[in-house]
C-alpha cells in the first residue's frame, strides 16, 4: 500500500485506531468450530509473533 493510500486510510473513522492483532485475536476466539485449546494455541502464536515485532500485514515476514 502506497503512503497516499495508508494517510488516505488514517482519514477515515475507526481506521485510525485499527489494531490488526486484535482484531485477528477476537476472530479467533469468536470461532464457534475450533476447540479452546485450539483457539489458545493460536491465539499464543500470534501473540508471539507479535511480540517479535513483525506485522501480519508484511507478506515478506510470513514467509
């Protein structure tokens, strides 16, 4: 995404406060088909990768 398009983004209510993290932990927990241990083990996996400072949204970095 260009700079133009992420300030363009930044513009719009609710974009500016948009955690992507979160919002793929609360997809998670709200999955009625996965197990709750399955749900923690992801949920952890996330986190951790994270907490290494990588972004989900970095295709180079999921690779």
């Amino acid at each position: 995404m260009s700079k133009t398009n992420a300030s363009s983004l930044s513009e719009i209510p609710g974009f500016q406060h948009f955690d992507l993290g979160e919002f793929v932990v609360r997809a998670i927990q709200n999955d009625s088909t996965l197990q709750p241990s399955t749900k923690h083990q992801y949920i952890k996996a996330i986190q951790n990768y994270l907490a290494t400072g990588e972004s989900l949204t970095d295709p180079q970095a999921l690779t």
